[in-house]
C-alpha cells in the first residue's frame, strides 16, 4: 500500500473509531462512555503537533485533521458532530437518530451534503452493541462494540463478513482512557497511542491531553478541548 491510500486508510479507521466513540451505552448514560462528567453541551477539539518550551509540552502547528465539534442533547446523547479542517472547514457531518433514548442510527453526510452511508445499531444488553452500515462503495460493514462498566472495552470489525481490525481500549483505576490499540486482520498493529492527561475543567473532564504513538517516549500530539455545559 502506498502512503497515500496508507493515511487515506488511516482517516476511514480514526472516522469509523470516532464514530462508535460517541455510540450511547445501554441503561447508562452515553457520558460514562464518553468520560464526562456534568450535563455537556458540546465540546470542540483540536489537534496539535507538540514542542517543548520551558521544560513542558506546548501545542505547535495544527495537524491537517483530526479536528471536531459535537453537540449533545440533555440526555447525553450526541446529536451532531462536524468533522473539520485546520480552518474549521467541514469535511464531514455526521447526525444522529434516536429511539427510547438510544441511539439507533448514525447517518454520514459528506461537505456537501451528499449521504455517505449508515451505520445501524442494535442493543443487545449494556455491555454490547452490534453494527451494521455501507460505505461509500456499497460494502458491507458489521461490527461488535463491547463495553465494561459502560466503557468500550473491544470492537470488532468485519467488511463483507472478513475481518477487518480489532480495536482495543484500555483504562486507568480512574476511568480515564490510557491506550488504544488497533490491529489488522493479520494481527499487525496499525495504530498504538497511549494517553496522558494535562489540564481539567471544574468538572473534572480533560482540556488537554497528550498522544503519544507507536511506543515513542514523546508525544507527537497535544489535543485541546473547549467544552459547554447545559446550566
């Protein structure tokens, strides 16, 4: 694979990964999967290469994408996200539809509105979901999220009934995410990034974390996160 259809690839999987981020769990608010605290509004998200000033790790130039806003209802549930440039350009939206509080679908528009595909989502107890969608092309798309305690724990996912990748999340004692880690269906790693956690709001959630990838001892990212709440 050339490194073109390479990080092509990679921006369909942090999408696909993204999306099942903001997956609501069953008979327990969607903010414990999404390690909030407070009744969230919307929160936006912005990515970073890193530098060192001063002995600590600053935000230097902004990463090409990576970069979103999300809005939530009163529930916690999320209603909209905007995938976006580094000029806050829209590359991608994404809606929710839900039913008896639950999100049931999630609906993919691209910047011009043109429907991109589907992921349908079936409840099958608080600590599972399972998926199915098409994508662009038409294929077929089945996944399995499995959760602990409400938090996404493994997700499976299948294209055209083949393995495609396994993504697995791992926690601190505190419930804040420490790692993740995708592989392929050879069991290759594609993706390894460990976390570390800067600044907090009053209501304990992150404004600012660290992304460290592939093992490296620095980090090669610093996100930063503007979040509202409802009063």
């Amino acid at each position: 694979m050339n490194k073109l259809n390479y990080r092509k690839s990679l921006l369909l999987l942090k999408l696909i990964i993204a999306l099942f981020f903001v997956s609501c769990s069953v008979n327990q608010s969607p903010r414990i999967s999404l390690e909030f605290n407070g009744n969230i509004k919307s929160y936006f998200e912005r990515i970073y290469k890193t530098k060192k000033e001063s002995g600590n790790w600053q935000k230097g130039e902004i990463e090409d994408y990576g970069h979103f806003f999300k809005k939530f209802d009163k529930n916690g549930n999320f209603t909209t996200i905007h995938q976006l440039d580094k000029e806050n350009k829209l590359l991608r939206k994404i809606l929710s539809v839900q039913e008896n509080g639950k999100i049931v679908e999630e609906i993919t528009y691209d910047k011009e509105g043109k429907r991109e595909g589907v992921i349908k989502i079936n409840h099958i107890n608080r600590n599972q979901t399972n998926s199915e969608s098409f994508d662009v092309n038409g294929n077929k798309v089945n996944g399995t999220m499995f959760r602990k305690n409400g938090k996404r724990t493994k997700y499976i996912h299948m294209r055209n009934d083949e393995l495609e990748h396994v993504s697995l999340w791992k926690y601190d004692k505190k419930g804040k995410l420490t790692s993740q880690k995708v592989t392929n269906k050879k069991g290759e790693i594609i993706l390894n990034n460990k976390f570390e956690y800067l600044e907090f709001d009053l209501q304990n959630n992150w404004t600012r974390k660290l992304i460290y990838k592939d093992g490296d001892d620095y980090p090669q990212n610093i996100v930063i996160r503007e979040i509202q709440y409802y009063q």
